[in-house]
C-alpha cells in the first residue's frame, strides 16, 4: 500500500491498519511518498530511510530516499498494490509523481493497481502553463498545468493512457464528491505533509508554491507556511500599491512582519503579507502569487531572483523554470510584467487541456 500518514477512514482509523482488520494477511508492504510514510521530513530533498511499521510488523519503503521508484524486489510477491494518497491538485506536489512512477513499475511487474481515490481539496478548475517536455521533473512528470483540476484517481488514469502504460489500473471512486472544493464536503482537513498544515494553506499552494523557486521566503519555518511570504527589507504598503486589484478577487492580503525559525531568511525580520481567502470560488491561486511576484519586483526592483538549483533532484535547470513551467515567462515575471499579461499565454493550452481531461473524468465537471 501506497500512503501516509494522512490517509485513513472518517473515524481517522489510519489506512494500514483499516486494510489489515479488512484483510487479515494480506497486506505485505508499506511504501511512502516524500516527507515520509510518517510525514516528519520538513523540508525538500530530505530523504527518508526503510523501515518497519511499528504496528503491523510489514516492511515500510520509502519512495522519497536513494530510489524514488519501488524496485522490483519491493514488488515482487505482491498481487496487487494499493494507491491512497491525499493530492492536493497542483503538479508540483509530489504525490502524482510517485503515483506515476509506481504505475510504471507495476507494469513492467504485472502488479495490479487499486486506486482508492479521494476528492481534490481545491475542486475544478485549471490555471498555469502546460508543461513542455523539456521542463518534466520531480515536480513536473507530465505535461499538465500547475493547477490541474482533477483527482488523483483521474489524473492517474490520464497519464497512464497518455503515456502508453500497460498496467492493470482500477480506480475506485469516492461516493458524494460533487467537483467541489473539501469545505463543501465537510471532510475534515488532515495535513498530508508538514507544511501544508491548514485547507487555507492547500488552496493558495498552486501559486504560492512558485516562491520556492525565488529567493523570497515562502514562510517556511512560521506556523502558516505558503498562507505567509516575503523578505528582509520588503515594505508591505509600497508592494500592496502595485498589485493588481482584479487579481486578488477572492482573497485580501494582510501586512505583517515575521521572522522564520529555519528555511530561508531563518532568525531575520521580514515584511510581507498573509493572503486570507474570502471566496475560494473566485480565488485563482496562481494568478494571485503570479501579481504578488511581479508586485514586488516593481516596488522593490532587484529584491527577490532566481533561487539556484539544486532543487528536487534537479541539479543544473532553474527551480523557477521547473515550477513554472514556462521559461521565458519567469524571465516576464521577474522584470516585473502583469499578471494580467502572463495568464493569457496559457489560455489556448489549457482549453487543450479540458478537452484531454474530459475523456478521464469519473466525477461531475464542475459545480
């Protein structure tokens, strides 16, 4: 089985342990995705080992260390194995991407896959450029937009199909989801890796997880990372008057100053902003981070640049560039260029997009 430590019933009976009272037996291998089975790894790239699970006895693999693929001995034995990851609908989680390499492992295995899907906390709808090959990563493995509007179950059924996997891939779908966002499902939140401790947090990562690839701090090491961002010497009122109003519909922004305890900018003051959703409906995540970056670089030209790789096992490609997906529109976004001049490069791509996924939709297309 292929989860963490998220993944459980209502009643919050973990998901392991719901599969060995269901299967007595039968389950012989934990694999975890990164941040760990356990989700206790912080930050990027820190690795996790293998281990045993404290309560089941069965062996814990992680796909998040010296492999990021189930080896064949990991596979070997097995019937099936079973997918329970909680996504969050944004490409650069990497969640999907273990999903995908695991699919492929278990074809050239002859594994069955049992998705058991789960609803995509931010619900439809799509934004970002398409990912071009030359840009697939850790944290790009197909080309899709950042926000990509579909559960995991679907999402997976779309790659295998695109790329040609031969694996024997059953989704089981979750009953009652409508398309909508979690609030609508009354679904308790439950953090599925450190730094995405709260719904708020999930629903602006799409766009906020672009600051990653900055020298701006994201608000890692603070207790709302993503929801908090900026720097030393940002002043919130000069950045504030250079956003654009329209692509902040939905959301309000809140001037602070706080100081990180780790990650970026550790035990220096920075000023910036929490971004405080009022209407997720009309909240786009990635159009809002896109005006915050380009806002600061008019108000304070030079302040944030491109972070250096390595990052996400990407030793020589700009973070920015990977997370984008779109190359010179970093470049656009640096020099300070609009929000409302960059999302339309992307709107022909991702009309291409809707038609591609609607051929794998298992749920209603949207509210």
């Amino acid at each position: 089985m292929l989860c963490n430590q998220a993944c459980g019933l209502s009643d919050l009976t973990p998901a392991p342990e719901a599969v060995a009272q269901a299967l007595p037996g039968a389950l012989k291998a934990v694999f975890g995705p990164q941040h760990g089975f356990f989700g206790d790894k912080q930050d990027n790239m820190v690795e996790s080992d293998h281990g045993v699970h404290p309560g089941l006895g069965v062996p814990v693999y992680s796909l998040y260390g010296r492999s990021r693929r189930p080896a064949p001995e990991m596979l070997a034995g097995l019937d099936a194995l079973l997918i329970d990851l909680i996504d969050v609908g944004c490409r650069v989680y990497t969640f999907a991407t273990t999903a995908l390499y695991c699919l492929e492992e278990a074809a050239r295995a002859g594994v069955e896959i049992w998705l058991l899907d789960r609803p995509n906390p931010l619900g439809r709808g799509e934004e970002g450029a398409i990912l071009p090959e030359s840009l697939e990563s850790f944290v790009g493995p197909h080309a899709m937009p950042l926000r990509h509007g579909l559960s995991l179950g679907e999402l997976c059924r779309l790659m295998a199909q695109e790329r040609g996997i031969q694996v024997d891939l059953q989704v089981i779908p979750c009953q009652g989801w409508q398309g909508g966002d979690l609030a609508a499902s009354g679904i308790p939140w439950v953090m599925p890796s450190p730094n995405l401790p709260t719904l708020e947090g999930c629903r602006v990562y799409p766009g906020q997880v672009l600051i990653e690839g900055t020298t701006l701090s994201e608000g890692r090491g603070t207790t709302r990372p993503f929801e908090i961002f900026g720097a030393p010497g940002l002043d919130p009122q000069a950045v504030a008057a250079e956003v654009e109003p329209q692509a902040l519909q939905g959301a309000k922004l809140r001037p602070l100053f706080f100081e990180p305890t780790f990650h970026k900018h550790a035990g220096r003051t920075c000023g910036g902003f929490q971004i405080h959703i009022t209407d997720p409906q009309a909240y786009r995540p990635v159009r809002a981070s896109l005006a915050l970056l380009a806002a600061v670089n008019r108000a304070h030209p030079g302040l944030w640049d491109f972070r250096p790789p390595p990052y996400e096992y990407e030793r020589e490609r700009r973070p920015l560039d990977l997370l984008l997906g779109d190359a010179q529109a970093a470049e656009l976004l640096l020099a300070g260029e609009p929000a409302g001049k960059l999302t339309p490069r992307w709107e022909k791509g991702l009309a291409e997009w809707r038609e591609r996924a609607a051929r794998h939709l298992i749920y209603p297309a949207g509210l």
